[in-house]
C-alpha cells in the first residue's frame, strides 16, 4: 500500500478465514492459491493476499518428506474499499475464485464436490473481518504522512 492508494473516505478491510483441509497437502494449496492472489495484487483487485498453513514449523526442524502442512489453510485478503461491507463483498468474491483457481490447478487433490464445500464455506462463522481507517492503515503499513 501505497500513500496515494486510499482516498480520505476509504477503508483497508482486512478479510481472512481457516479451511480445515484433512488430508491434502497444504504448500501445494497455499502455492496455487498464493498466485492467484499475488495476480489479483497486480491487477489492482486486492493490496495484499496470504494463504498458507495455520501453523508454524519451529526453526531449525528436520525437514519430514511426509509433512504436509497440518489440516488448516489460513487465507487472508486485504482490500480498500469505500466502506466495509464493499471491501468485504470483494474480498468473499475473491476468495470463491481462489478456491475455483485451486480445483482447476490441483484436480488429483480437489473434487468438484470438495470445491464447492469450500466455497459454500466462505463467509461462515469463521470470516474474520477488520476495518481500518486510512490513517491506522498507514500506521499499520509503516507509512507516515
């Protein structure tokens, strides 16, 4: 984020969720789905993106050939938006196009079936949602005016 990418009437809206993905392998997820959103970045759609497992790998830990990431995929998107409920309408849009991204990159792992459970769970108890104002959002990026 940039100082002349929010307008004084304009929010940072902060959007993230956990996916309980048992059984797949999660730094393949994260990869596809951290292009996707890297890609909505470029395009001016989003400001930011992460998607990667909920859980840290302590320094220094062998590395397990077996080790696939845990069962929880955090995903986050951060958009400015002109009020909360905008930010977060695109943000959901762009998390429901990741997951498609996913089952069209990752068809061995994903069924059409298990893509659509994902998308039905966009936006369910788990969504967080963060409001910044422009000025705790540049404080928040480290940017002072």
């Amino acid at each position: 984020m940039t100082s002349e990418s929010m307008g004084s009437g304009d929010v940072l809206v902060i959007v993230s969720q956990d996916f309980i993905l048992a059984g797949k392998d999660l730094y393949q997820a994260s990869s596809v789905l951290m292009d996707f959103l890297s890609r909505a970045c470029r395009g001016g759609v989003i400001v930011d993106g992460y998607a990667g497992p909920a859980r840290d790998t302590p320094v220094g830990a062998g590395g397990d050939p077996d080790d696939r990431g845990g069962e929880i995929l955090t995903v986050r998107v951060e958009i400015v938006a002109g009020g909360r409920d905008a930010g977060a309408s695109v943000a959901v849009e762009v998390l429901h196009r990741g997951f498609h991204a996913l089952g069209t990159a990752l068809p061995d792992q994903y069924t059409a079936d298990e893509i659509q459970l994902l998308t039905i769970a966009i936006g369910g108890d788990g969504l967080h949602v963060t409001c910044l104002d422009r000025d705790a959002a540049y404080r928040r990026a480290g940017i002072t005016r």
